[in-house]
C-alpha cells in the first residue's frame, strides 16, 4: 500500500466484489469465534488472491478483478472498502489476514527496495503473519511512553521488554517491535526493529479476548533478544523519519480502517435485526431507519478520511474523528440491537453476541475514544483538522 | 424540487460554509441566493422564510413578515407565506445545510477563542482534558457532516436530512455548551445557535416523492 495512488475501481464494484468472499467468511465465523476451526486452517481454505491484496503489482501475478480488470488494493479509498465488507462478515478474521497488517506501511515505506522484495517474495505464495507491536501494558499504545528497550551489546542489540494486545503477535513468522534505545529521551529515541518467530528469548502467548479472536491479539515477551544493526527498520532514513514517526504515521493511516471496520460490524448487525425483524413495530423501525443512516453518514467520513490519506493530504485528527464515530456506532449499533431481539438474544442469535463482543475490541485500537478526541481537538483548535483544500475557522 | 440552477452554481455551494463561517448567516444566505437563484426556494415547503433583509422583496406578495431572528452579526426577517409558496429545492436545502454547517464552526471558534482566555485554578480552561474532549466531538460532528453533504447527490438528500439534522444539533449544543452559563443568555451565541436551528427547520422536509 502506498500513499498518493488513486481508486482504480469504484466503490460499489468493490464492495460486490469483496461482498462474495464476505458470504464465504461468515460461514465460519461462529466457529472461529468458538475455537472450532483455526486461523491458520481457515486462510489456507480461502481463495489465495484475497490473501495478497494489497501486495504490490510485481508480486501479485494472479489479482483478484473486477469486471476483468485487476484489482491491486493500493489506495485507502479501496481499502476502506474490503475492511467495511470482511468486516461484515468476520472483523477477527479480517484482522487476521496478512495484508490488514499495520505492518505494510514500515515495509512499503521504511525497509530498503531489496528488503521489501524479499520481503514480498517470502510471503507471495502461502499464509504468513507479521505483527506490528507498539502497545505496552503499562503505557498502552503512546510512543513516548514506551518502556521496551534496546541496549548496544558490542556490535549488535538486546532487546529487553514486554508488548500486549498485539495482533497475530503468537503466529507471526516476523514482526516489528517498537522500543527506545537505551539512555535516549523523546521521540527520536524510538525504534522499530525486526524479531523473527523462534528467535532466543521471545515468547508469545495469545490471550484470550471477549471478541475479535480470529485477530489473535498476543502478548510478546523479550528477553535480551539478538537484534542487529541489520534489523533496525529504516536505518538509512533519518531519525526523524523511522521510529516513532513511523508508529505515528502508521496509526494515522490506519485509522479510517479501524474506522471501516468497526462499520462493517454495525451493518452486520443491522443487517441481522433487519432479516430477523422483517415486519418492525413503529419504534423498532425508527430505530432502525436511524441506525442505517448513521451508518451512511459514518461511511461517508469515512471515506472522506482515507480520500485524503490517498490524495497526500492525510492528517491524523480526521482520521481520528473517522475512528471515534464508527467505533461509537458499532457499540450504539450492536448494543441496541441486541436489545431489539429481546433479552435471550445472546443466546438465541450467537452471531449477533459475537458482533456485540467484537465491536467492543476496536475501542482500544490505535488508542482509545478519549485519546483520539483529545488529538481530533489538538487538530480542530491549531487548524490542521481538514485537508489543506478547506477553509479553517 | 427544483433544479433551475446551474451546474457550475450547484458545485459552488459548499462555499457558502465558508462564508457563513467568515461573514455570518446573511451574507451566506444572500450568496446562497446569488448562486440557487430561485425565488420558491425561499419559502420554505411549509410556508416560512427566513432570510436577510436584503432578500424581503424576492419574497411573494402573499408573504408576511412575522417576526426577525437576530444572530450574532445582525437579523434575519421571519416570513409566513400563503398555502403552496414554498417549494422543496435540493440546491436550496443543500446550500443552507452548507451554511448551517459553516454557522456551527463559526460557533464553535467563538466558544474556544473565549475558552482560550479564560482560566480554571490558573489554567486556560482550553487546555482541560474534558472541555477538549467535548471539542473532538464537535470537530468529529462537523467533519460527518461535512463529507455527508459532500458526498450526497441531490436525489440522495431525503435519505441525509434527518442525520444531517441530528449531527448539527448535537454539534450546536455542545458548542453553546462550551460559552458555559453565558451560551444561556440571549446574546450573539445563543442567537447564532438558535438561528442555526431555525434554518433548518424552515427549510426541512425535501421528500423524495417531491423531487423531479
């Protein structure tokens, strides 16, 4: 994924697109969500041209198409699009498939060109998990804060530290770890670097989450783990431009995602209570006809969120605001239509238990509602909350 | 609904939010009327109007003057006109949706300008936590209803109104909020958000049967 490339395919062509793999998802999302069936075995089930959206064109020689035309999935305008639709049918899942990784954006931007194709050739051709971790348990997920160190061991590093809440953190092949060097103060302290599953002294465990567990969210343990100068992520680009810069800009450009996920559960669950509630009484409907237009209106900002990202004109606190509306609605959606299908309901409609149980994950993704409406104010109040384009109070 | 306006008019709309966000609603609403340029549009489908003063004789002859709404920067004359005046207009509706969006902002700079100097046990109250918290929900409001309206043909508008509606209301307390007891007195803020209400419910009700 890159930023500065532009929707190749219309928004409706997408979704009818990624709308197929969705009926296919939700299948299995029950017995995901009850440990019948693992990650693992359900992506090497699915069609391996979903496993490589978002790769780039030189290592996709098989994409998926739409009405013959490829579909590279390079724009965030097209991602909002398959995160909303997977989404729909399965957020763990969806959290749970290579290219949703937070990863891509230190791979596409941070590693060398040589890095990056290996990278890419290694991962082509079957399931492989890479995490991105940054939250702590004592600091969550604030940069400055982090406590996991890197100390100079003669030529090479150890690194020293715990991660949590960290995506397919316990089935990543690779991944790359946020910590400060050690002794160093501030941002330009921070670094990303690459730890390879099975190196000596990293441990992870998945924990067990209320929802969301196809995504597989671990806890990673290190303990004086080897790191060389080689696996320091953006070595050649300035301080200023990997590290903490580069955990920031990442959470930037993903949130409209988070955001494009959290809608998908909101419309599966409204979508349920409409199959199951064909005839609704007149407050059932009104409830209903609210919902359906807070989840156009969301989308809408949504789209708008990554529209910027993708024309260079991205800033973190509408990203913000596209996250904090669409994880609000999934909670208002799913809790009151939870509360439609009367007081059994979680036990009656298991799915609609699980939306309600997934929905509540994306609160604390990429920090939680109270931080990002601190930043969406930090953006509002210095005038950078719109793209350069709109006029500013 | 009436759609005797050009395109090039019609794409210019959202300048009105920037507008009323500079300049206040009158001069919004009179460039709005500049750019819509249909006079049924300004009566509203229920028979109200209101507009600047400059606008008064573009009104029917049938129409009545029944009262003014002030705002922060000047009035707007309140008008009821005979039974089948008005007309629903997407540009117009647009437009003023546009405006009322603008008017929030402009609402809510005027509350975090004054915020800026005022203190709380020795710090500006802008700096607190909550008060920025109720600052992000505001930001996030306008930013929805923005790319909502932006996003939204005119055969699409009956499906926004009541969303579009709901947003600047909770975007509009929770700026007269932030004024404190001040924003509960009669006076330039209260006018503005009262104003920005009022704008909407005169021109409200595009249905979908009436658009042609």
């Amino acid at each position: 994924m890159t930023v500065m490339t532009v929707l190749k395919h219309k928004p409706d062509a997408l979704r009818g697109l990624f709308g197929e793999y969705a009926g296919e998802i939700r299948r299995n999302a029950l017995p995901l969500h009850n440990g019948d069936i693992a990650v693992e075995e359900l992506a090497a089930s699915v069609d391996p041209r979903l496993l490589r959206a978002g790769f780039p064109p030189e290592f996709n020689d098989d994409p998926m198409t739409v009405n013959g035309k490829p579909v590279h999935m390079r724009s965030f305008a097209e991602f909002v699009v398959a995160q909303e639709e997977l989404a729909w049918a399965d957020a763990g899942f969806l959290l749970s498939l290579p290219w949703s990784s937070m990863s891509t954006y230190l791979i596409e931007v941070l590693f060398d060109p040589q890095e990056r194709d290996e990278f890419y050739a290694t991962v082509a051709h079957k399931p492989r998990w890479v995490f991105f971790a940054v939250t702590e348990p004592a600091h969550g997920s604030d940069p400055l804060g982090m406590e996991t160190t890197l100390s100079a061991d003669g030529d090479s590093f150890r690194l020293n530290g715990t991660k949590r809440y960290i995506g397919n953190g316990a089935r990543g092949f690779v991944g790359f770890v946020f910590c400060r060097r050690a002794g160093a103060t501030g941002p330009l302290g921070i670094e990303a670097v690459r730890v390879r599953a099975g190196a000596d002294g990293f441990d992870a465990e998945q924990l067990h989450t209320i929802g969301l567990r196809g995504a597989g969210l671990s806890e990673l343990r290190f303990d004086n783990v080897k790191v060389t100068e080689d696996d320091i992520i953006g070595r050649r680009h300035s301080s200023v431009r990997r590290g903490f810069h580069g955990a920031v800009t990442t959470f930037d450009l993903f949130r409209p995602g988070v955001g494009a996920m959290a809608l998908g559960i909101a419309r599966a669950a409204y979508d349920y209570v409409r199959g199951e509630r064909r005839n609704p009484g007149p407050v059932d409907a009104a409830t209903l006809e609210s919902l359906n237009d807070r989840i156009h209106s969301v989308r809408a900002l949504i789209h708008g969120a990554a529209r910027s990202i993708d024309a260079g004109k991205g800033n973190g606190s509408l990203s913000s605001a596209a996250k904090v509306a669409a994880v609000r609605l999934a909670e208002d959606s799913t809790r009151t239509l939870l509360r439609m299908l009367g007081p059994t309901a979680r036990f009656d409609h298991p799915l609609m238990d699980k939306f309600d149980r997934d929905a509540r994950g994306f609160e604390f993704m990429e920090g939680m509602s109270d931080i990002q409406r601190q930043r969406i104010a930090q953006g509002f109040l210095s005038r950078r909350f719109w793209p350069s384009e709109e006029p500013a109070p | 609904m009436t759609t005797d306006t050009t395109l090039v008019a019609v794409r210019d709309l959202p300048k009105c939010r920037g507008t009323a966000l500079a300049h206040g609603l009158e001069q919004a609403l009179a460039e709005l009327h500049q750019r819509v340029r249909s006079t049924t549009a300004l009566v509203g489908q229920h028979g109200y109007s209101m507009l600047p003063p400059s606008l008064r004789d573009l009104l029917p002859t049938s129409s009545e003057i029944i009262g003014t709404q002030a705002t922060d920067t000047g009035e707007l004359i309140i008008a009821r006109s005979g039974p089948g005046s008005g007309e629903s207009s997407a540009p117009w509706w647009t437009g003023v949706a546009w405006i009322r969006l603008g008017g929030v902002e402009r609402l809510n700079k005027q509350a975090t300008d004054r915020l800026t100097g005022r203190k709380v046990q020795g710090r500006p109250t802008i700096t607190l936590p909550l008060v920025r918290a109720s600052v992000g929900d505001v930001a996030a409001a306008i930013a929805e209803a923005r790319y909502l309206l932006a996003d939204t043909p005119d055969a699409g508008i009956p499906r926004i109104q009541s969303r579009f509606d709901e947003i600047v209301d909770v975007a509009v307390r929770t700026s007269l909020k932030l004024f404190g007891a001040s924003g509960y007195v009669v006076g330039p803020p209260s006018n503005l958000a009262y104003a920005i209400t009022r704008l909407g419910e005169v021109y409200a009700g595009i249905d979908q049967k009436r658009i042609r």
